[in-house]
C-alpha cells in the first residue's frame, strides 16, 4: 500500500482485530500500564490554546526510536454538554485495545481542550511509516463518531514527547499544521 493510499474496510477491521490481540497479551504480562504523572498537564497548541492531560496509556519495554503522532478530533452528537464530555474521558479508556496492540505503539497521553471540545492523542510511535498506517486505520474509525471533516493527523520526526511537555514544540491545531518552537521541523500528514 502506498503512503497516500487509504486503507479498505476489512484490512481496518483485521487490524484492529490484531490490536486486540496483542493487547491482551501486553495485559497479560503486565506490560501495559496507565500511569498518572502527567494528568492535569495543559499542553499548548499551535492555536494558542491548550489541551489537559487526563489520561496517559505506556507499553514497557517498546521502542526507543520513536516519532510522535497527534491527532486530533471533535465528537459528533456531544456538542457543549459538560456530562456527555465526562463520559467519553471516564468510558474512552475502553478504546485501548483498539490502539496499544498496533505495531510500533510506545505511548499515548489522552488529551481535551475543554473551551473548544477538542480530542487529541499524543502518541510516541516507533517509526513514522507504523504510525502512519496506523492514523490512516484510526481515522476510518474515527470519521464514525466525530464532526465531519474534524479528524486530522501529524507525524512529527526528531521530536521528543519531553519537547511538548516542556512547551518546546506546541500541539498541532485541528486541522493545521504543527507549528515547533525548536527542534526538528515536522513532516505533516492530513
């Protein structure tokens, strides 16, 4: 398959199906873990706004070498309600089989931007192309539940996690591209 190429419906499905799998096994072994030291964290956005860490998902011992890949999102049907937001943050972690078993999967914090409604996902990935083919799966299933023409992905190359915690490369805004103050430049996906 080629970089610009959209994956079909059944190879979505199967990896997914894959995913799973894989999750379980990393369950299993306890090498997938939920640490809370960087909950409350607000990143900042290219936009100028800034996103809140609520929840961060790490697969010991993976990659070492690795690229980050946001994406971003708005959830259709939710719209401003303050209770339905809260549920999708309190309910979303059932989601993990669906993301941590992909090949190259290192982490990913679980982002909102309360005042605009904005999801994000801050993933460390091993390689560009693996977090690329896995952006293009996420985006068919996300494209289900989220506002039309919402979702958007970057890739960001020689770009730490610490860089964005640290305020040293800001969050892609939806739908731009990243914006670094520093570092490498990004390579950006849409």
């Amino acid at each position: 398959m080629t970089a610009d190429a959209k994956p079909r419906p059944g190879d979505v499905v199967a990896a997914v199906a894959r995913s799973v799998a894989r999750t379980a096994r990393l369950l299993l072994q306890g090498r997938l873990t939920a640490p809370r030291t960087l909950a409350g964290t607000v990143l900042r956005d290219a936009d100028g706004g800034g996103s809140t860490v609520f929840r961060e998902t790490r697969a010991a011992g993976r990659g070492t070498d690795t690229v980050l890949l946001v994406v971003a999102f708005r959830l259709r049907w939710v719209g401003s309600s303050r209770w339905a937001h809260a549920v999708f943050r309190t309910s979303c972690v059932v989601n993990t089989p669906l993301f941590a078993g992909f090949p190259g999967f290192v982490s990913k914090l679980w982002l909102t931007d309360r005042s605009s409604g904005v999801y994000r996902g801050l993933y460390e990935w091993a390689g560009a192309s693996a977090a690329d083919a896995y952006a293009q799966r996420l985006g068919q299933v996300l494209r289900l539940v989220t506002v039309p023409g919402s979702v958007s992905y970057a890739v960001l190359e020689g770009v730490g996690r610490a860089d964005v915690v640290a305020g040293r490369v800001r969050l892609p805004g939806l739908g731009a591209p990243p914006s670094p103050r520093g570092g490498a430049a990004p390579r950006p996906h849409a």
